[in-house]
C-alpha cells in the first residue's frame, strides 16, 4: 500500500495507543481491530467511518459571517486547474490514511473544476475520477456515496428540481446522471441527493405553484431512479432530509415529511431508495438524532449516516465534529439491534477559530473515539438486556397478559366495550421509569470504580 505524505507533513499517521500522555494527539478508544464485547465484529465494522471532500478538504473556515477562511490550504495553489483538483484529491487521501479512515464521499465540484461547459465539467470528472481511481487502489479507500453540489452556483439560487427554471432543471438532472456514473466507475456504495436548495422561499411567489412544483420533486426523483437502474448503479439512491437551511423550510424536512414526499412520488416503494440522515439536521428540525433514526429504521428506509453535531446555543447548521457521548448511545444502540449497512459519514468542518495543521486530524480523531466510546457502552447495555428488563419486563408487561396479547392480535369493538367496562376508569399503571433510565445510562458511562 501506499503511504502519502507531502500535504499534512507535521503528521504522521495516527496511532491507537491509550496510554500516551493526555494532550497527545492518538486514539484512545478506537482500536479498529477490537471485537466489540457481546456483538463478535470490530470497532472498524461497527463504525465505517468515511471523511469529506468538503469540509475535509475544501473547508478554509469560513463561516456565515466570513469572506476569507483561516486555513491553510496549499493545495489549492501552485497550477491550473485540473492539477489542483487533483491534489485536493491527494490532500483527501493523505488526511484518510493518516487517520485510518476507509471511505470518502463527495460533490462532483468539490474535487472536480466546474467547467465553462457541460462538456468541460464532464470531461474535468473523467480526469479527476480517473485520478481517484487510482487512489483508491493505491490505498485501499473506497467511495462511501458521491452527490452533485445543487446549491453553490448562482443558477441554483431559486432551486433545481422545485425551481422556476426547466432550463435549470435539465440542467441539474444532466449533472446528477453524470455524477451517478462516475460513483459507478468509482464502485461508490451509495448515491446521496440532499436537493440544496429545494425549498420554501418567499412564500406567496410559491402557494400558488405548490402542486406542480412537488410534482417537479416526484418527477425528478423519479428520473434519478431510474437512471442509477438503466446505468446499472446497484447502490442506494439516498435522500437527505434537512429542515432549514438554506431554505426557510426545506421540503425534506425531516424523515417523516421525506418519507411522505418519496411516498406521493411513488418512490417509496423502490427497494434501493433510502435515506441519508444527519445529527445537526435532526437538531435544525427539533428532533433528536435517535428519534429519526429510529423512523427510518421503522420505514426500513435507513441508508446512511452524516456523523457530526449541532449547537442549540448557535442557529444555524454548524456541523460541528461528533464529541458529545451520550447523543451517540441511542444510535448505536439502534445501529447494533436492527444492523447497518451505510457509513458514518464525517459531514464536520473545522470551527473558523482552528488554524493549526494537526487540527483537522484533532478534529477526526476525537469524532472516531466519540463514536467508539459510544458503541462500546451501547455493546454493554444492549448485552446486559437491561433496556429491555425496563422496557419488556416493568413497562411494557400489560401487553404480555392474555388480554394484552386480544388487543396486539386485533379486537372486534364489542369486545373492546366490554373491557373498557370490566377494568374501568382507574387502572394501574407502572413508572415510566425516566429518571431510573437517566441515572442507568450514567452507570455504563461512567462505571464507579
Ligand atoms: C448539507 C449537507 C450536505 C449533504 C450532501 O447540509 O449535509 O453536505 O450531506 O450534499
Ligand atoms: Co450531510
């Protein structure tokens, strides 16, 4: 295997090593080689992390209240434009490696020039593809999802799918068909499509049109499909949902609203439709990560993770690396009950505030022990069967009882009446047991010594 080493030269590459001394810049947690307790695969299985074109590379820590990044990105000079893409593409690998990460994801013009044409941005992908391909081999780095970048160019500032434009439309689709193909040639698992700016603007140049323009969203979805399938594209077609941003709404705005929508397009059907969620959009709709997963999971419609979190004290999509524990247990608490085949995408960037070199490797690495910290405690509470004894054993025990089991297997309404005179008003019920949840949690983080 290759090692690269030219762009990060104040780095090596990361060891697992718990006993360094505190401040030393090492994973603590994430031994990729450790079988987890009770679960029988490793950390590395368990937790297919993949870094980011984006914020990974092209992030220079601008943030919605800068003109010019912090952050040295050399990579960005010394030639014209096809030979910086290709060493952004080498800063990628570089950083991965480094860090021991297996997969990347990315837009196509976040590695790839945009050309002053079609034909150029396409012939500019064929190069940078081909570049990638040959990383790839050379490092053992696979492609986690590819996406196309529908909301930086001014073109797209009304929207591509639900936009004014079928000009803007064609256009758009015309990128994604090509994007699609070049993830195939790169044997990408997965194809994401978040939809940028597909939203809500001003509200009355759009209720008028608010029909035809979903029908527009369906319509395009549609023909994403079916293209992936006539191209022969195995992986998932995934959809992102996201609140706000940059939209006021975003019409996928959380999984339950995306779930509908791909339902009204007859796209929920498609066994190879899923979608792609992420933390700090979960936060941006009110909700807790845990929570739409976990309807994803219920719609047998999840894909793929976007691994980072969310500020409640700052408003908008910070994406933040992932660094809180606790937010991370209930999902891979999930993760390890009903199995998953996506990533864990790092969709994190640098705070503004972070120059260093080493920071972007500080940034990784605390995310991988945050997510390792939490599948080791969820290992334990998932193998101790302690949720459960709360859940199956205290609370959920009425439904165990030969009454219970009437209702759960369908009930005719006279029986129902009758019940509901036989146990009358005042029944007894057991505690809901939250504080006991909260203080048991505590437990496996931090065991007493
Ligand atoms: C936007 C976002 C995107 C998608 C890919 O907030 O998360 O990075 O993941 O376009
Ligand atoms: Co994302």
């Amino acid at each position: 295997m290759k090692l690269l080493n030219k762009w990060f030269p104040t780095v090596g590459q990361i060891p697992f090593d718990p006993a360094a001394k505190k401040g030393s810049l090492v994973f603590r947690h994430f031994n990729p080689k450790k079988v987890v307790f009770g679960t029988g695969k490793t950390l590395a299985e368990l937790c297919p992390f993949a870094g980011v074109a984006w914020h990974g590379i092209r992030g220079d820590g601008k943030d919605p209240f800068s003109g010019t990044g912090t952050r040295s990105t050399p990579w960005e000079k010394g030639g014209d434009a096809i030979t910086i893409g290709k060493q952004r593409c080498d800063a990628l690998f570089e950083m991965l490696q480094k860090l021991g990460i297996g997969h990347y994801s990315w837009h196509n013009y976040d590695l790839a020039p945009e050309g002053a044409t079609l034909e150029e941005s396409h012939i500019n992908l064929d190069i940078i593809s081909d570049h990638l391909a040959e990383l790839q081999e050379a490092t053992g780095i696979g492609l986690a999802w590819g996406t196309c970048d529908h909301f930086s160019h001014p073109r797209y500032r009304l929207g591509v799918a639900t936009g004014v434009s079928p000009e803007v439309y064609a256009y758009g689709l015309a990128e994604v068909y090509k994007m699609l193909e070049i993830t195939k040639k790169l044997k990408g698992r997965n194809f994401v499509a978040w939809g940028g700016r597909e939203g809500l603007r001003q509200i009355m140049s759009i209720l008028m049109r608010m029909k035809f323009v979903l029908e527009r969203y369906g319509q395009f979805g549609r023909s994403v499909c079916d293209y992936a399938d006539s191209i022969g594209f195995e992986g998932n077609i995934m959809f992102e949902p996201k609140k706000r941003e940059p939209m006021k709404v975003q019409y996928q705005s959380d999984v339950q609203t995306t779930l509908w929508l791909l339902s009204q397009a007859g796209l929920l059907g498609r066994k190879n439709v899923k979608l792609n969620l992420e933390e700090n959009h979960a936060g941006l709709a009110g909700l807790d990560f845990a929570f739409e997963v976990m309807m994803a999971i219920a719609a047998g419609k999840l894909g793929s993770l976007d691994a980072n979190e969310g500020d409640k004290l700052i408003g908008w999509d910070v994406d933040e690396g992932s660094h809180t524990v606790i937010r991370l247990v209930p999902v891979m608490l999930l993760l390890l009950e009903y199995g998953f085949d996506g990533n864990l995408v790092f969709d994190m960037k640098l705070r503004r505030e972070s120059t260093d070199e080493k920071d972007p490797f500080w940034l990784h690495v605390t995310a991988m022990d945050t997510w390792a910290i939490a599948t080791k405690v969820a290992a334990q509470i998932r193998n101790d069967r302690i949720l459960d004894r709360i859940t199956e054993g205290t609370l959920y025990a009425g439904w165990n009882t030969d009454f219970g089991k009437q209702v759960a297997n369908g009930i005719n309404s006279d029986d129902i009446i009758n019940a509901a005179h036989k146990y009358g008003p005042t029944i007894q019920l057991p505690s809901g047991c939250e504080e006991c949840i909260n203080g048991l949690v505590n437990e496996y983080l931090h065991p007493a010594n």
